[in-house]
C-alpha cells in the first residue's frame, strides 16, 4: 500500500535581518519573482503528487504574511495546505508543534523543510520517499563537499587541510517516518535536552540510523542579500525557461497559430463561483461535472485547437466519474503539456467573460495572476476582459456564465508543405 506523506514547512524564524538590506520583513516573506519566498517553497512540495498536506509552523507575528504566501501558491497546493501552526522559540519547538499538528491526521510520512529553500526540484522529493519507503528510518537530503576544507585559530590563521572524503553538506528536506522522529522529539523534552538545530541530529541522539540521499544545489538556502539575488535568477529561469520538450525561446518559435474556445455553464443554487482558478462568492454556482470553471475551460479548448488536438470533452469525458468535481486547472495543465511535447510554447490568452452578475472587474487581476500561474507565463501574457449581453438571451436572464478565449501559440516551423 502507498504510504501517505506530508511535508512540514519551518518558517517561524524571524532571523537577523538579511545583510544588506534594510528590509526587516523575515527572507521567508520577501519577494521573489512576484510573490513571497515561502510561496514558491510551499509549491515546490505541493506540486508534488506524493506530498498529501502542508503544514507550515509560523511566528504569531506572522499571520498575515503567511495568509499572502499561501494565497499565492498553486491551486494544487492550496488544496493541501493545513491550518498554520505556530512555532515555539526555537526551531526544535517550532518542528515539535508542526509533528503534533500532523500526527493527529495520522501520515506515514513527514519532509520536514526549511521555508528558505524554495527552489526543491521534486526529483529529490521523490529519493527521500524511495528510501523512506524502503524502510529507513531517517532520509536526508545532502550534497557532498566540493570545497577544499580548512580548519583555521580565531585569529584567522589557517592551521590545517580537512579532508572532505566522507564530508556531506546537510541540506532539507530531513525525511521520516512520522510517529518515530515525533516520538524522539518528545523525549528530547523529556530528557531535557533543547538545543538541536536539525532534525537527523535529534534523530540520532535518540539512536536512529540515518541515510543520506543526493540533493540539489538548486535547493540552496536563502541566508543573505546575494542569495536573494541569485534565487531572482533562479526563478526567472524557471518562469521563463521553456520545458525540455521546448528548448526554443519564443523568438525562435515562427509558427505563429491561433485557437478559440468557448464555453458556457448553468447557474445553480451555490455560494460561489469559479472563474480562471479564482472562487468569487456569488449568490449561485456554475453547474458542471467538474468545478464548472467555464473560463479555464474556453482556455483549454483555444489551447488544444492552435495544436489541433481535439478538445476537452474529448481529452476528458464529463462522463468519466475521475473528473466529476475536479479542479479544471489540470485540464489547461495537460493542454499545455500538449503544447510543449510538440516544442511550442503558449504565447497570448485573451478571455471575454460574458454575464450580468457577479461583477468580474473587481477580479479581474487576481484572475489574471491564477491563469497566468496555470498556464507558467508572465501575466502580460494573459487578458481577461468582461461584458454583459444587454440583458438578452441566457446571459442576459442570468441563467449562466459564458466564456470565450482565444489562444496564441507558437511553435518550431517545420516543412510540412
Ligand atoms: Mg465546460
């Protein structure tokens, strides 16, 4: 049986202000590429099918910067994010109230996280579980020493060449069976002992055999002003580079085409309705098989009709009980996985919402943003426009919601004619 994971997120420190900056707002909560630090952390671990919940153990001060990053965060995150746990003085505190919060929700398994280290790739989430579910009792995520090693006297002088054979750079996440490292955090209390700064060294005071598994140097930790600055680079490559299925910048991709969608959807007694990934409290809801989220689904239809491949009731049949209350954002996901397999990249989305009510002005950029993150491009890409129809025809009676898109896509030119 697979056995159920979640990851555990410390973010409670307030830590020194960043060095060189003015900034007092903890590196957590700082702006990376539009959104805070924690955010991209939280998707890193969201995005990941394994990965079942989210806790995130926060400073008190905290709740509103915290409440920002995970708002930020995808739609599949979202949907695993837990409550916030507040965090105790120190991080042994801070990690202990997290295990105790997931412990009641009885996981297997538990990543425990720095909240500074956002660009995780999943591929070491995956080692981590592979070694955990091979029976380990601790899995932890390391890089081996490249620097030359020096041991040096206060004053500076440097006294000897450590050897680095064997020498291993902890990085996180520390993965382990849940009820076991929250069984040896409790009798660190007990034993009085409070002072461990990492997990596997808890683990092991407490007799654990620990493995290491191979990190990533992407999953650096942001520490000081130049991290930042290198994690910017970072996360602009990432929201700009193109899949290996798509290896051309756009510039380079001279096979301009264009698909259209359109999609209406049914009102039906409800509280909200869903329009691009964004819930807009509204008197009724769209009826549908999945989460009726008509704007998404024009998307997805315009998006699969620049590639000429079908459309979406062909690629997901409303009749197929797996999608029934599905979040349409994987429908728009897998038309962009379409897309990149054929080397194209989506250039433009422009969607006209048609309706009397609800009012989509006033969601007109938080739209924006989700498409924008759905579809992993800049929001100048994306144009989200509104109208009513006068009130004619079923729009005009407010008895649904339709939507239309157009799509432009570009893609590798290659002689077919
Ligand atoms: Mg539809």
């Amino acid at each position: 049986m697979t056995k159920t994971a979640a990851a555990l997120v410390v973010a409670a420190g307030r830590g020194t202000r960043l060095a060189g900056s003015d900034n007092a707002l903890p590196k957590q909560y700082r702006p990376l590429a539009g959104r805070p630090v924690l955010s991209h952390t939280l998707d890193a671990l969201g995005n990941h099918p394994r990965i079942n919940r989210l806790v995130t153990v926060i400073h008190p001060d905290d709740v509103n910067h915290y409440s920002e990053a995970a708002k930020a965060a995808s739609t599949e995150t979202a949907s695993k994010i837990g409550p916030a746990v507040y965090g105790g003085a120190t991080r042994q505190q801070s990690v202990l109230a997290g295990l105790k919060a997931l412990a009641l929700e009885g996981f297997d398994y538990v990543l425990i996280h720095d909240a500074a280290r956002p660009f995780l790739p999943s591929a070491v989430i995956d080692r981590l579980l592979e070694q955990l579910q091979a029976g380990n009792e601790g899995v932890l995520a390391a890089l081996p020493v490249a620097d030359t090693l020096k041991r040096a006297d206060q004053s500076g002088r440097s006294l000897e060449t450590v050897d680095r054979a064997g020498l291993w750079a902890a990085q996180t996440p520390q993965a382990f069976p849940l009820q076991r490292i929250l069984k040896a955090h409790e009798k660190a209390v007990a034993a009085g002992k409070l002072d461990f700064t990492d997990d596997t060294g808890l683990a092991e005071w407490d007799g654990m055999t620990i493995v290491l598994t191979e990190g990533d140097p992407a999953a650096f930790k942001i520490t000081t002003a130049a991290d930042l600055r290198r994690a910017e680079q970072q996360a602009e490559l990432q929201l700009m580079s193109t899949t290996p299925a798509s290896p051309l910048p756009l510039s380079e991709l001279a096979d301009v085409r264009t698909g259209i969608g359109y999609d209406v959807h049914a009102f039906e007694d409800g509280d909200a309705v869903i329009l691009g990934g964004v819930a807009i409290p509204h008197s009724s809801k769209l009826k549908g098989h999945s989460d009726a989220d008509v704007v998404l689904h024009a998307i997805t239809d315009a998006t699969l009709g620049a590639i000429g491949d079908g459309d979406i009731g062909q690629h997901f049949p409303p009749s197929d009980p797996q999608w029934k209350g599905a979040s349409s954002d994987q429908f728009q996901m897998d038309a962009m996985r379409r897309l990149s397999e054929r080397g194209g990249r989506l250039a433009h989305v422009d969607v006209t919402i048609v309706c009397e009510e609800p009012k989509i002005g006033p969601h007109r950029e938080a739209i924006r943003s989700s498409i924008a993150k759905i579809c992993a491009v800049p929001v100048s890409r994306i144009s989200v426009k509104a109208t009513t129809s006068e009130r004619l025809g079923f729009t005009g009676r407010k008895e649904g919601i339709a939507a239309l898109a157009s799509v432009t896509v570009r893609l590798p030119f290659q002689d077919e004619d």
